[in-house]
C-alpha cells in the first residue's frame, strides 16, 4: 500500500511570509545536510522525510555537495521523490545551493556562471526534479564579481530551473549589493540563510537591518549549535551522539567547562517555560519576524515531533530574553 500523509498536516505548524514575497515558509523546515548520504540507511530517510511532512514541514532544504559523499543527499532524495513525494511536487518548497567544489578543475567551485548553471543542471537530474523551488549561491566568491554570480542567479530564474533564488552566508555588506542588484535585475532575493543560533549571533551585526531594508527573508541554520543547545551533552558526549560517531560538524573539544555552564543554565530556564532546550532554542531564533524558519536536522523521527511544538510555550518575555543575554554573555 502506498504512503499516504497525515489528513491534519496543515494544522500542526505555522507558516510565516518569506520577506516581500507570496512564499509562506513553515516556522521549521528540514535539511538534508548531515543525515541524508551513505551514512544512514534509507528507511530512516524514508521516515524522516514522511515524519516532518505530516508534522507540517514543507520545505525539504538540500545543496549539491550535502552527504557524504558530495551530491548523494540529492541522489537519495531524487528515489524519495520517486517513491513518495511526486504526487506532491505542488505541496513542497524544495532548495538546494552550488557555491563549494563538487568535480575538479577550474570549474567545480566557487560563483562562476558556468559553474552555476552546471550544477543545477546535475541537480535536478539527481533529485529527478524539472525545477527547484529555491537555488541558492552558498557562499560568496571573492573572485567571481558579484555581477557575474547575480546574474546567473537572474538567468536561473528566467530559464524556469528554479523560481525563486537565495544567498547563502553572505555578510551584511555583501548581501546588500546582491540585493540590490537582482532587484535592478526583476529577480528580487528571496531569502538569505546564515548561520545564526544563541551561540552564533553575527547576523545581528547589521545583517537583519540588511533584510529587513530589501524585505528579504531568512532561514537560520544550525539554530541548535550542531545540538549543543540540546540537553544531550549536559551529561557527557552519549556514545550514539553527534560528537562521538559524526564530529565533521560538532568536535568533542567545543563541549568545553564553559560551555556546558550556559547550557546547564539555559536548560533550568527552559524547564521554567515549560520546554525542551532544543524547543527554546529555536524559538529564541524565530522570535525576530526576520526570520522566517529555522533549519533543524534529525536522526530520529521522534526530534521531529519535539523540534515542531517549540512555538507551544508562547513568547518570551523581556524578562526571560534579558536572562537568556546575560547567560550567554557569562
């Protein structure tokens, strides 16, 4: 028998406007970035991918390079599209991003037009896709003129392989110009997505006065600090965690004395509010209106399910945001 998702998916999650656009993107989206290449076995991509549909994520967020190896998250992805998700192309936000080396030569990295167009064109062939909702350039290319990459951006667009287009970890001055150009263009940016978690604050240093300014939207990744604003490590690195089997993103010496102070604390105080660190976690990063979804991974479909009620504990207080900066200043 065929999958069938839940009938209540729409009820579960909120969905909030993506800068000056008709896009509503769900409060949480999914990324494929860690747990979707050779390392985890296919039915718990499966399961994943179904658990945070029926939760109401829509958007599924890839790039080309997401593994491991490089291109086998989209690779897997394409099979789940064919499997499950074709009958519902027109419910999904799908993304994926070209900006980091994916072949060799002078031509499989970096913001070049040629390198762009190439790499989208692998893809959609990878993720059996005719186009992608949002392309994102990753990174910024201090050797390709800003010009050049806009422009492929703009092309991307027009040519109907993506419909909207988006940057990457691009900073507030830079962003700025990008910005600025795809308007002159008629391709306005969508959305930036940076890094951004209670960790990790350097958007706050004028990039959301840049989104803001354009009416772009954002997607913060790695709101959870690669799960350090869990309370997994409260207790030492647990041997199926992050850290001890996967330390590509989180190495076991960032889990430092002072480290684990401020989550400790940012745990009691979470417990106050009737939360889950993760949940208050990634409420924190949703509670500027600029950001219009946070990024979350999984291994587990039952992360899924407590990641979506973050928003359940209703706002923050002033209160409660100016204890949350004093931790963090400790």
């Amino acid at each position: 028998m065929n999958w069938q998702p839940c009938d209540q998916r729409y009820e579960k999650l909120t969905y909030r406007r993506c800068g000056n656009s008709g896009i509503q993107l769900p409060a949480l989206s999914l990324g494929l970035w860690h747990n979707f290449g050779n390392i985890t076995p296919f039915s718990v991509q499966r399961d994943l991918l179904r658990t945070a549909f029926d939760s109401g994520i829509t958007h599924f967020d890839l790039a080309n390079n997401y593994g491991p190896p490089d291109g086998e998250a989209e690779r897997n992805f394409g099979e789940h599209f064919l499997r499950d998700w074709k009958p519902y192309r027109d419910e999904l936000i799908i993304s994926t991003k070209a900006g980091y080396g994916m072949w060799p030569g002078p031509y499989g990295d970096h913001g070049s037009r040629k390198y762009l167009i190439a790499s989208l064109d692998q893809s959609l062939q990878r993720m059996h896709l005719d186009y992608v909702d949002i392309f994102y350039h990753h990174r910024p290319d201090p050797d390709t003129p800003l010009e050049e990459t806009m422009s492929a951006l703009d092309h991307i667009v027009r040519s109907g392989k993506a419909l909207y287009v988006g940057v990457s970890n691009y900073p507030a001055e830079l962003a700025d110009r990008a910005f600025s150009m795809l308007k002159e263009m008629g391709t306005p940016c969508l959305i930036e997505q940076p890094k951004y978690s209670m960790f990790e604050r350097w958007i706050e240093g004028g990039l959301t006065d840049v989104l803001r300014k354009h009416k772009v939207g954002c997607i913060a990744f790695c709101p959870l600090a690669s799960g350090l604003l869990t309370n997994r490590y409260i207790n030492g690195i647990p041997a199926d965690s992050r850290a001890a089997h996967d330390p590509r993103f989180l190495k076991p010496g960032a889990i430092t004395p002072e480290v684990l102070s401020k989550v400790i604390k940012l745990n009691a105080l979470a417990e106050e509010r009737g939360q889950k660190l993760s949940q208050m976690a990634l409420a924190w990063v949703l509670r500027d209106p600029v950001v219009t979804s946070a990024l979350i991974g999984a291994s587990k479909p039952e992360q899924i399910l407590e990641n979506v009620q973050c928003l359940q504990a209703g706002p923050f207080t002033q209160e409660e945001l100016d204890r949350i900066d004093q931790i963090l200043a400790e």
